[in-house]
C-alpha cells in the first residue's frame, strides 16, 4: 500500500475539503495527516497536530514542525492544502526528490494585471510561482479556476477540478440543543461561515430590520468581525452563534427555511467563487439567498435554487414560504448532478495514475 504524506494549516474540525479529501484516499492509501488544533480521530489515518502558540510566528514554527515529520518519514506522495502548503513544499522539494508532489489551492492568489496585491498575497503568490510548474498535480476548486491559473502561470496542462461540493452528513449528536429555537414561527436564515466585513452581512441584517417582516437570522461562525456586529445588532431578529463542527451544522440549519451567502467581486477568487455553502444548503433542501456575484448567479438560475437580493426581501420570504415543495424537488436534483462520487472519481485518478 503506498503511503501519502498530506498537511493543511488549518483544524480539520472546521475543514470539510480537506476531510472529503482523507475520508476519499484513504480508502486505498496509508495515510498520514498533519494540521494544527485538536487531534481528529480518524478510521485507519494517522492524525497528527500542532497545537502550540507562537503569536506571528505561528505559521514559521507550522513549517518547522512539517518538515520535522515529512522529511524523516518514508512515503510515496506528499499532498499540500492551500496556499500555506507553498513554501514548505517548495522546501521539501529540495530535499526529498523522489516523491510525487500534489498541491491543491483551495484559493486564487493572483489578481487581474494592475491590480495591487497585499504584502500577505505577494509572500505566498512568490511561493505558489515557485512550486507551480514543478509539482506532479495541482488541483483547483472549480473549472474556471483551473483555467484562469493555467493562463496566468502558463501552465502546460490545467490544474484538476475538483468542484467544492459539501454534502452535510445526518446526524444527531446536537439536535436537542438547536431545538430551542426550532419552534420559532418566525422566518428563518441562516448564515454559516467567517464573520468578516468583506461579506457585507451587516448590509444584509440591515436589511432584515428595515423589512419588518418576522424573521430570524442565525449567525454560525466567527471571526474579525463579529464583535463589531454583535455589539451594533443587539436585536433578537439577529442570534450569534459560535462555529460548529462540520458533522453538527446539519442538525441546526435543516430547522431553517433559507440559507445566506455572499460574495463580493473584490478580487478574482471572490467573483471566481467555489462555494461550498451552495451545496450545504441544498443537501439540507433550503435554497439560498445571495448579493450579485456572477458565479452565484449562474448556480441560482440555472437550477432554480437561489435568489438574488435586490431591494425585495418581502417578496422572496413570500414565494420561498408559498413554494418549499419545488424548492425542495429543485435542491435534490441539483444534489444528484453534483454529488461527491464524481469528484471523489477524478481525485482517485490523479493517484492511480502513480501506481
């Protein structure tokens, strides 16, 4: 059995592309998985973590700790997550020539030409151009992404698509506590992801209030902008809830009648989006709602499962509360098209082709 080397600078807890990608591999290959947080009991992977705390050099002891363990560890293939698996691969590469090398970047880094980059997408951009011509296999999250990096880098053949396509496991190990808020009347969204100010929800909380209509938004996740909101919202339309794990967001947002989501076009990876929320939601059986954003827009209209806001929040509560039985036939056949067996398919080809 050959064996794969992965890591990902990130929780697995919190990480569903990443745990698609073990529970995949894993079925055929030793594997061996490195990420920071708490350990993650995984069937037949070997799962081990960094969880110390260094402030900035986090990142810099991250790597050390990868290199400790990947370069002192026979294997076949070493597999890198997101941009933060640049510069460590490129560094492992120099030393260790004689395994197979697969990156997979979760986002784009680059920008259309004139456009200024921040110090943060420079560093890791000069690494991701560094390693992008060399490894064996690099992956992307959807098709237009795979295009877009083989222009910019000229790559001789486009990256592997493997579409962001989440499906929320069943589960009930937090249903009783998200009961409580099951037997509202009221309308409710929900939004689960990074609180953070690029996303506007303020814009769309503020929209919620001015509606006047009975609704309830439910806030699922963290980050830096959530105090801010907690602190101006201190409204009951408005529930702030931590992260959840990602075997526990089913039991909470099947007790919702729509989702939300937004990408703003500020760069390209936002407007070139690979959504996983799309198809959480849409396994749950709840359409989405959005701000404009090409890609989204796309989705929606193509299969009937989202709705774009624009000045018509009345309107769209109405319809989506007259017509739960289309909407729900509409998710289920946009799920039995863009189910993870196909792209677990393509991910196991990149392996197999090695054996």
């Amino acid at each position: 059995m050959k064996k794969i080397q992965m890591f990902v600078y990130n929780d697995l807890k919190t990480d569903a592309r990443v745990m698609r990608t073990i529970e995949t591999l894993s079925k055929k290959y030793e594997l061996v998985v490195y990420s920071i947080g708490e350990k993650k009991e995984l069937d037949g992977v070997e799962n081990s973590t960094f969880n110390k705390k260094y402030g900035r050099l986090n990142y810099i002891m991250f790597i050390f700790f990868i290199l400790r363990k990947v370069l002192v560890t026979k294997s076949d293939y070493v597999y890198g997550h997101d941009y933060y698996a640049c510069l460590p691969i490129h560094i492992l590469m120099k030393f260790k020539k004689n395994n197979s090398y697969i990156y997979d970047a979760h986002e784009l880094l680059f920008e259309k030409e004139g456009e200024v980059l921040s110090k943060r997408q420079r560093f890791f951009l000069k690494f991701e151009n560094k390693i992008i011509n060399k490894v064996d296999k690099t992956i992307s999250a959807s098709k237009e992404r795979s295009l877009l990096m083989k222009e910019y880098y000229h790559l001789n053949t486009l990256p592997v698509t493997i579409n962001n396509v989440s499906i929320l496991p069943k589960s009930n190990e937090a249903k009783n506590y998200f009961s409580q808020y099951s037997n509202s009347k009221s309308f409710k969204i929900v939004y689960a992801g990074v609180v953070s100010k690029s996303r506007e929800i303020d814009k769309f909380i503020q929209e919620i209030i001015d509606s006047q209509l009975d609704i309830q938004l439910f806030i699922i996740g963290n980050g830096d902008f959530k105090q801010e909101l907690m602190e101006k919202y201190d409204n009951p339309k408005v529930i702030f809830i931590d992260s959840l794990p990602y075997s526990q967001l089913r039991s909470f947002i099947e007790f919702c009648d729509a989702g939300f989501l937004n990408y703003p076009m500020v760069d390209l990876n936002n407007t070139y989006c690979a959504s996983n929320k799309v198809y959480e939601y849409a396994s749950v059986g709840i359409s989405f709602l959005y701000y404009f954003n090409p890609t989204i827009d796309q989705i929606a209209n193509d299969n009937g499962i989202g709705f774009l806001v624009q000045n018509n929040l009345p309107e769209i509560v109405k319809h989506i509360s007259q017509h739960k039985k289309e909407i729900k036939n509409a998710t289920n056949l946009f799920i039995s098209k863009n189910n993870w067996s196909i792209e677990e398919a393509k991910l196991m080809s990149i392996f197999l082709g090695g054996d």
